[in-house]
C-alpha cells in the first residue's frame, strides 16, 4: 500500500503543488527500518513510522465521526487497491489468517518467538519437508500480540472477529486486477537476495541425528540460562553453533568459570 501511495497518489498531488507525508501506523518496531525514518537534513519528513500506541487515544474519539461519514462510491475510485474491505484483510492480523486466505492445503501456522524458534530448528533438522508453506509470527496470537498495541491481545482478536463476521469473507480484488499488479512487478521484493542473505543468513544443512546428539551433550555442559553473553540469541543455538564449528565451546562465560573454579 505504501509503494502505491508513494508511485500514484504523490506524485498526483505534488503537481498541485501539496506536500505530502507518509504515515504508516502498525503494532511492529520491526517495520521501523531507517527508510521510514526522515532524514536529518530534511525541514519536513516524507515519511514516518508510528506505532498503534502512540495515536490510540486521540484516533478513537474520531472513529464515530468516520463511520458516520460517506463513503466514496466505488465507481468513483481512482486506483486499482481501493476496493472495497473485505474480513480478509483482517484475518491477516491474527496467527492463521494469512494462510486462511490461500488455496494452500498442505500449510502451517505457528506463533510467539520460542515456538518460532523452536520450529525454525526443526525445519533445520529436515522435519516437515511435505509442508508447503509456514506461516511465522514471532508475536503470540499474530500481530495482534505486537508490542506497540494498545489494548490487550485478546481483546484485540475479539475486535477482529467482529469485523470478520460485519465485513464477511471474500476476495477484495479480482483475480485479473491481481495479475495485471503481478505482471507490472508489484509483489517483487525490494531487497536483492545479496541483501537478504545478510538479513537473515546463509542457508544452513540439515542436522543430522549425531549431531543432534552433539548439541544435547553441549547443553549439559554450559547449562546456561540464555544469557546471550556469547553472541547467540540463546543457548541452544549456540550448542549448535559449537556443533557446526562455528563457535568455540570456551566462548560460554559459564564453562570459562567453571574452569577457572577447577583450576
């Protein structure tokens, strides 16, 4: 949405002469990248990243007067994203919802950061390779257990089940106005895979059950309490890192100690 306000609706109004900044408001401090952010020489920033949290109490006192107001008439619209709303959209916000929407059979959808984790492991192992398509949220119940919300997550999914059932469920675009986006490169990633690679790594070989073994006799060593003092985001991954040999067994502070208690 923010590329096509940013390559239509922008551009239409700067030839009026209007200045035009780019709010985008979410519940995520992952979607607050350094391009969402103004730049230091710039008087007026073109573009803002806000969490939920900050503008919930002065949003909520318009949403009667925007539900009272008229809607532009679909025949009306300009550009091809504004159609009407569907409950589609909103599923997306909770663990499930975007696979819900897909013609996918073979899928799965996991949330909250341990159990992400934990499955990214598994994966790593070669478990569910007749899976076609996960679905990650590091955040329990989906984006709507992010940390910038502003009410309770349950509450929160409660709200979005009403809109579900008000909205109903069905396809916002039709299938061609879809593929017209695809065929202009609409759904392309921005990132080159060079980029990406260093974002999240190298592809990693499957473990095998040897060294699965290796990793739980590291465990039993460094019995740590995920104190990330050595670089990795826990224990576990660290035991496997020592497994891989792409750490040293003598990087954990708490095997260090011992050995200077047995000395």
């Amino acid at each position: 949405m923010a590329r096509e306000v940013k390559s239509h609706l922008i551009p239409e109004y700067s030839k009026r002469g209007k200045n035009v900044v780019l709010y985008y408001i979410n519940p995520c401090p992952t979607k607050k990248e350094s391009a969402c952010l103004p730049a230091r020489k710039q008087s007026v920033p073109t573009e803002i990243a806000l969490g939920i949290n900050d503008i919930y109490p002065e949003l909520v006192k318009h949403v009667e007067q925007i539900e009272a107001a008229d809607g532009i008439p679909f025949y009306q619209t300009r550009f091809e994203y504004e159609t009407c709303a569907t409950g589609n959209a909103s599923m997306w916000a909770m663990s499930g919802g975007e696979i819900a929407d897909m013609d996918i059979e073979k899928s799965l959808a996991v949330s909250g950061l341990e159990e992400t984790i934990a499955y990214l492991g598994k994966i790593e192992m070669g478990l569910f390779q007749d899976i076609e398509y996960i679905e990650f949220r590091t955040c329990r119940e989906g984006c709507l257990g992010g940390v910038l919300t502003a009410i309770d997550k349950y509450l929160a999914k409660g709200a979005v089940q009403k809109m579900i059932k008000r909205f109903g469920l069905g396809r916002r675009l039709h299938r061609e106005n879809i593929m017209r986006m695809y065929e202009k490169g609409e759904f392309q990633s921005e990132k080159k895979p060079a980029k990406l690679t260093s974002l999240f790594g190298a592809h990693k070989e499957a473990l095998s059950i040897d060294s699965m073994q290796e990793i739980e006799k590291v465990m039993e060593l460094i019995k740590g309490t995920d104190c990330t003092a050595c670089g990795a985001p826990d224990c576990r991954t660290f035991a496997e890192d020592v497994v891989r040999g792409d750490a040293a067994l003598k990087q954990c502070l708490f095997v260090g100690a011992q050995k200077r208690k047995k000395s």
